[in-house]
C-alpha cells in the first residue's frame, strides 16, 4: 500500500487544479514582509483550504491569505478552490539576511528567461 501524506487531498485525474499566486512572486523575503498568497479556481462559492508543508493550514471563505514569518524558514505553500484539485507547491524562504538575490517563487520550465532583483 502506498503511503500518502495526511492532509492533501486526492483529486480525480483531468480535474482542473487551483492556481496559486505569491505577491510578492519573489524568494527569499525578508523577516516580518508580508507575503499575499492568492488561490483561484473554478470559481464555485464556498472555502478555500490553505496549505502548509502538505498539511491542512487554514481554511477561509476568502482566496486570498497573508503571511508573515519571525523567523528563517523555508515555507511550502498550496491551496484548494472549492470543485479544483490542489494547486502546485510554490516555496518561500523568509530571510534574516540583510541583502538577498531574489528569484521568482513559480516554478520555471526550462528555456524560462530566470530575472533576478538584488535587495537589500
């Protein structure tokens, strides 16, 4: 038998999966910068269930959902729109560092122009 992660939800094949989106769509942020996270679906009423690590986080009537970290972490977002399947992960590392090299947190195909931003 297959392990599976408690929490993450299985959703038929050929469903249409949520779409998650960062503002901002950079990684690493700084400590205590608010990271705005936005889940779109088939835009059936009812909660969207927010994801952290694999495991159930939040659930809101709201699709969209702020966070803020103390401390360096490395956090793994997803989220469900009611009648769409589990978004992609998207991972954000929250820095204590006084400059970094940011890149985008979507994930990238190859042949992708990669932008980079340098802030401090």
């Amino acid at each position: 038998s297959v392990a599976r992660q408690a929490g993450v939800p299985r959703h038929p094949a050929g469903a249409q999966l949520s779409q998650l989106t960062l503002n901002p769509p950079w990684t690493p942020v700084f400590l205590l910068e608010t990271v705005t996270l936005t889940c779109q679906g088939s835009g059936t009423p009812g909660p969207t269930r927010w994801y952290l690590g694999g495991q159930l986080w939040r659930q809101s009537e709201s699709n969209h959902l702020d966070d803020t970290r103390d401390r360096p972490v490395s956090v793994s977002y997803q989220c469900q729109s009611p009648s769409s399947g589990l978004s992609p992960p998207i991972t954000v590392s929250f820095s204590n560092d006084w400059l970094v090299l940011q890149v985008p947190a979507r994930p990238l195909l190859e042949g992708d122009a990669l932008p980079l931003r340098c802030r401090g």
